[in-house]
C-alpha cells in the first residue's frame, strides 16, 4: 500500500535549507533519512518544495479563474513537500513518518494515497507491490 507523507515546515525551516551552517545539521538529517528509505526499498517518490511565497493559487469562481500568489493557507507551517512510500501498513508509515527530520520541528502528516480514484481518472491502476 503507497503512503504520502505530506512534510509541514515553518518559514525559519525553509530558510535553514539555504543555510551552509545548517549543511551538517539540516541537510544531513534528511540525507541520512532519504538514504535509509532507498536502503529499505520503499522509496517511490517525493521531491522539497521551494518557499509557500513562490506558490500561486488558483480558484474557478463562477467561471472565472482567480488567481492569488502565495500558498492556500496563511498558518504558522506550510506544506515543504511530499514523500511516497510502499509500505505495508498505517503502522509501518507512522514509524518512517516519526524518522522524519521535520517530526522533531514541524509536522508529518501520512495519508495512504487513492488508488481506486486513480483508477477512474486514468483508467489504470499506479504500480504498487
């Protein structure tokens, strides 16, 4: 079963990511923490996402595209980015999801992702073990 393990940073995390006194701290904890999920084989996908002010929102609002830069919600942490994993079971995704670096100061959020929705979106199925 795939999970999506949606990553919550604050505006001072996205900033340490730029930061090269943060290389051994900040970068090294998802280093180590990226590695181990390849190590383990259930990596399938994920990438960081830049700042929430580089976001644009879009809404249709009676046939009329608004446009808002920024991220969706104003809160005090922001969507950073996203990892899928194939695992089998809620139980094994909260334990990769505790061994994430932003557990310890933003938050993690595991949501098994649709395959069924997939299915009647695209017609098949997403590969899965």
């Amino acid at each position: 079963m795939q999970f999506a393990l949606l990553i919550y940073e604050r505006p001072h995390d996205f900033d340490r990511r730029e930061d090269p006194a943060e290389e051994t701290t900040y970068t090294g904890a998802w280093q180590a923490w990226h590695k181990a999920l390849l190590e383990a084989g259930v990596f399938v996908g994920g990438m960081p996402l830049q700042e929430p002010d580089t976001g644009t929102t879009v809404r249709l609002k009676e046939s009329k595209r608004l446009v808002q830069d920024g991220p969706y919600a104003n809160t005090k942490e922001q969507l950073g980015g996203s990892t899928i994993l194939d695992l089998p079971s809620l139980d094994a995704a909260l334990e990769w999801a505790a061994r994430c670096p932003a557990a310890s100061y933003g938050a993690v959020e595991v949501r098994p992702v649709s395959p069924e929705v997939h299915k009647r979106v695209t017609g098949e199925y997403p590969n899965q073990r």
